[in-house]
C-alpha cells in the first residue's frame, strides 16, 4: 500500500512539473504609452516557453475604435520570440481613457497562454464645443487689437459726427440704429463672421486632427482682426 501511494506521488509530481515546463509566458510592452490620436504606437509581444513554437498563433484582440496589425501571427518554431505589432485609432469619436488588449497564444488543440494589457489612450484633438469658445475667445482677442490699430492711425472716434446739414433726407432705421450703436453692431457682426468661419474650419463635426487650444484661439484673433467691415462703413457714410 505504501508503494503504491509513493508510485502514485511520483507520478503526479511528474505531472505536474512537466505542465509547468510546457508553460508559455507572454510579456506585452505598448509604446508610448500613453498612446494620442497623432501616434502611430506599438504592440512588443515577447514570448517565452519550453518546448517549440512551431504551428503555435498568436492573436492579438484590440479594443473597440483601434486596430493592430498584424493581428494574428503563425509561429514556425523557436522558444524566445519577439514580435512588434503596429496600433493605431481608426474611430475619431474614441475619448480618452484607458482600455484593455487581449493577446492569446495557442495550438491547435488548446491555449496555452493568455494575458492582457492596459492601453492608455489620450485624445490630443480639442473637442467641438471647446474649440468654439476658444476660437471666438480668439475673435475678441482679434478684434481688440483691431480697435487698437484704428487707435494707432490716428482715427479719433470710429463714429464722425453728423450733422444736420448731412441730413437731407430721412435715415433709415437701421442706418439710424448702426450710427448710434456701431462698436455693438460692428463685435457682433465680427462674432458671427468668425463663428461662421470657424463652422467652416471643422472636419465633418469635429476639428482638424491634432487640433488644440493655441491654433483655435490663433485662428479666431486673425478672423477677428481681418473681418470685414465694409458693411457697416458703407452705412456709416449713408446719409
């Protein structure tokens, strides 16, 4: 009895230290990390085990709005190796955040080897609604430096007076109303000029690729300083 208890511990000993043997390990690198909309990042996959690899596949599962490639690779032999995969985003609409990457390493008659990975993505692109407020922040700006120019060129004040004598006939309301409230007029017409503009500006529904705060608010002071307002000079002059 006591033979055959030793014989039986014997075997499961072997047992198991032959599957610990046989045992893949995957070690998966993702560089950068984390990894933007602009980046072209990589999958480092190193691979260990004891016997050969050969016929093995290796298969790499992204997160949703990403794509690797290759994505699946057959081993030909070999006991140490090493692939590199390229990572890419390919849905604009993905957000920041981290998420998680599969890579599996099987036979054709089982897994041997499972391990997952966190990918850190950040969006670099502004969003819509910011690159708006930044761009129309940009348009004051823009429009500011334009009154100071004006300032500089000696006009003494952007409404001249008129006089009666100016006045052969009767104005016409709006004619009357920009004359009394031109600097108001003319910001919300350089406002809406530049909000149109930057509208214009998107790709789609969302800025440029690479998009952030500085190129929106630059693009919206040079809006705000080239509007045009030959409209409302050519009212100013109406008499």
């Amino acid at each position: 009895m006591k033979r055959r208890t030793l014989t039986f511990g014997i075997m499961l000993w072997a047992a198991t230290a032959t599957g610990a043997s046989t045992q893949s390990v995957l070690k998966i690198e993702v560089n950068p990390s984390p990894i933007s909309d602009t980046q072209v990042g990589q999958v480092v996959i190193s691979t260990t085990a004891a016997t050969e690899l050969k016929g093995a596949v290796l298969s790499v599962e992204p997160p949703p709005g990403f794509k690797v490639e290759p994505q699946t690779v057959r081993y030909t032999g070999g006991t140490e190796i090493r692939e590199v995969m390229t990572l890419q985003r390919i849905d604009p609409t993905a957000l920041s955040g981290t998420r998680k990457l599969l890579v599996r390493l099987r036979n054709d008659t089982a897994v041997l080897a499972t391990e997952t990975v966190d990918l850190t993505y950040e969006d670099s692109t502004l969003s819509t609604s910011r690159y708006l407020w930044l761009g129309l922040l940009g348009v004051i700006i823009g429009y500011i430096v334009k009154l100071a120019l004006k300032g500089l060129a000696a006009v003494p004040d952007p409404i001249p007076p008129v006089t009666e004598s100016q006045r052969v006939t009767a104005e016409h309301w709006f004619v009357a109303f920009v004359r009394k409230h031109y600097l108001g007029v003319d910001f919300t017409l350089t406002m809406l000029i530049g909000f149109l503009v930057l509208l214009g500006t998107l790709t789609g529904v969302l800025p440029p690729a690479g998009t952030r705060w500085p190129a929106a608010v630059w693009t919206g002071a040079a809006i705000g300083v080239l509007a045009n307002n030959e409209l409302l000079g050519s009212l100013k002059r109406s008499r």
